[in-house]
C-alpha cells in the first residue's frame, strides 16, 4: 500500500494550501465519510510519480490556549501513527515562533522522520526563517510556495529516500 505522510504545523503556516497542492482533485474517499474529524483530512498525493497518502491536520487550532499540548498529543500523536514520514511546515516569512519550537520539541521525541517545510518561500523573503530553522534539529528545510507551486521538486528530493 501507499506510504501515507502528515503534514504537522501552527495554524496558518499553509498547511492545507500544501494538501491541496499535492492532492489536486485526488481526495480521498474516507473525506466524504460522516463522522471522520474535521481535524483531519486525507487525499491521494503525487509529485512526479511519487505517490503517497497524504494527511492534512488542524490539530494545534484550538481557540483556547490552555488545551492545546492535549490537543497535540490526542489528535496528532493518533495520526503520527502509522505515519511513514512528516512535512513540518512553518512560514518561512515569519520565521519561527513559541508554537512552532513547541511542536518542534515534540516532534524530535517522536520515530517519525521528519522534513522540515519551509512555506511562503516565495522570492527572497523567506531567506532568514529559512537560517533561522536549521536551529531546530531537522536538516535543511525544503523552502516551497505551496500557493505558487514553487519548491515542489526540492519536497519531492526530501520525501523519497524516506517513504
Ligand atoms: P493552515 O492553517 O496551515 O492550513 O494554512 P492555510 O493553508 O489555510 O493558509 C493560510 C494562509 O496562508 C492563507 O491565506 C494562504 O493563502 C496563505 N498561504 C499558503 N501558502 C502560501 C504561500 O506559499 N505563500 C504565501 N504568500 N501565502 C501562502
Ligand atoms: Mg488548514
């Protein structure tokens, strides 16, 4: 069967604009399903003849900041199951932030490889977060435009050696 990858970020960092990148019309079927979770989402991948199953999550979306490292771990750690491998996406305009090295954090304590996603990297203004992330443990990040389609081939050179 197909390597299924999760894609795991703060909110806004472009995580379903990613998804829906990747995915084009190819979204699967459970998606349709009643009672599958708004949180998560799943659709059919492919970049240059890689396939792959692809998960989109709003885990870390909760209003109420109180919750959110039970959150993480109910709704994300039960999706990182079975995972093959992690696209962390963050925007690379912002750089990174306290929820960002939170999830960094929880990430490194979990088997899944990991690649480091660096959106919104879109001519020259992503440069700095990109420097700014190797700080994070993960490797040099795929600097992408998921909304401009940009990147898609250096994401592609991450992925296949791992799934
Ligand atoms: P999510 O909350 O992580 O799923 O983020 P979304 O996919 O909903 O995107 C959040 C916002 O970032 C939206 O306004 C997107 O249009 C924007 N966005 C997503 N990808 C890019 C990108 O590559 N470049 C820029 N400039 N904006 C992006
Ligand atoms: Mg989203």
């Amino acid at each position: 069967s197909k390597p299924t990858v999760i894609i795991i970020g703060r909110p806004n960092v472009g995580k379903s604009t990613l998804f829906n990148r990747l995915v084009g019309k190819r979204l699967a079927l459970v998606d349709d399903q009643p009672g599958v979770t708004r949180d998560r989402r799943f659709g059919d991948a492919e970049i240059a003849g890689l396939e792959f199953q692809v998960v989109d999550t709003a885990g870390w979306e909760d209003e109420d900041p109180a919750s959110l490292p039970g959150r993480m771990r109910m709704q994300t750690e039960v999706s990182l199951e079975g995972a093959d491998a992690a696209m962390f996406v963050f925007d690379a305009r912002v750089g990174l932030t306290p929820l960002d090295e939170e999830i960094a954090r929880w990430l490194r304590g979990q088997a899944v490889p990991v690649v480091l996603v660096a959106n919104k990297a879109e001519g020259k203004q992503g440069d700095a977060g990109i420097y700014e992330s190797f700080s994070l443990g993960f490797g040099e990040p795929a600097g992408i435009s998921a909304e401009h389609g940009e990147g898609i081939g250096d994401l592609f050179e991450r992925l296949w050696p791992i799934i």
